[in-house]
C-alpha cells in the first residue's frame, strides 16, 4: 500500500543557540533517516513544500501497523503532526469504477 505522509509543524526557535540544537538534534538526523527510508524504497517519492517547515512523501508499506512502525522511528516523530493518507492505486479505483459502470448499464436497459 502507498501512503501521503505530511509531517508538519514542530518546534520553532527562541535564540540562534536553540536553532542549533533543534537543527543539530532532530531536524538534521530527520533528514538522514527519510533520506535512508528512500534508499530503501520505504518512500517512493518525496520533499519539503518551498518555503515550508513540512517533509511531504509518499511511502511504501503493508499495512498501517508497518507504516506507524516507519513514522515512529523518525527522529521528529514526536514533535511533529502527522497527517497520513492512504492511497488507492489507478488500477483498483478504474476496476470497481468499471464495475460501477456494468451494473449501471443493466439497470438502463
């Protein structure tokens, strides 16, 4: 199953001293570990909105338990909100539309 994960929000900062530790402790070591799920295929396609502070990508997994599992283990897990979106892929959503379709036509005939 693919999933439309936004992570958003999170801490902002008070002084230049707590950018570094917030960037240095958690923002950095984020980017690392979307950056490892990539290479590993657990995100499929991904980035950050222009101009935002939200990570936006599509991952792979197969089932919502793997996928808390992922989103969990995320250095910012915890400091962001998470919005997760499962996606129907074409083919399935074109099958029962097809469906749709063959039943609608025998009930106009």
């Amino acid at each position: 199953m693919k999933y439309l994960v936004t992570g958003s929000g999170g801490p902002g900062f008070g002084s230049p001293k707590e950018a570094v530790e917030v960037l240095d402790k958690g923002i950095l070591p984020t980017f690392d570990a979307l950056m490892k799920l990539e290479v590993e295929k657990k995100i499929v396609a991904g980035g950050l909105p222009v101009g935002d502070r939200a990570f936006v990508f599509i991952a792979e997994a197969s089932s919502n338990e793997e996928l808390d599992r992922l989103l969990r283990n995320i250095p910012a897990w915890g400091v962001l909100k998470w919005q997760v979106t499962p996606l129907q892929t074409f083919a399935g959503r074109a099958a029962q539309e097809r469906e749709v379709v063959k039943q609608l036509k025998k009930v106009t005939r």
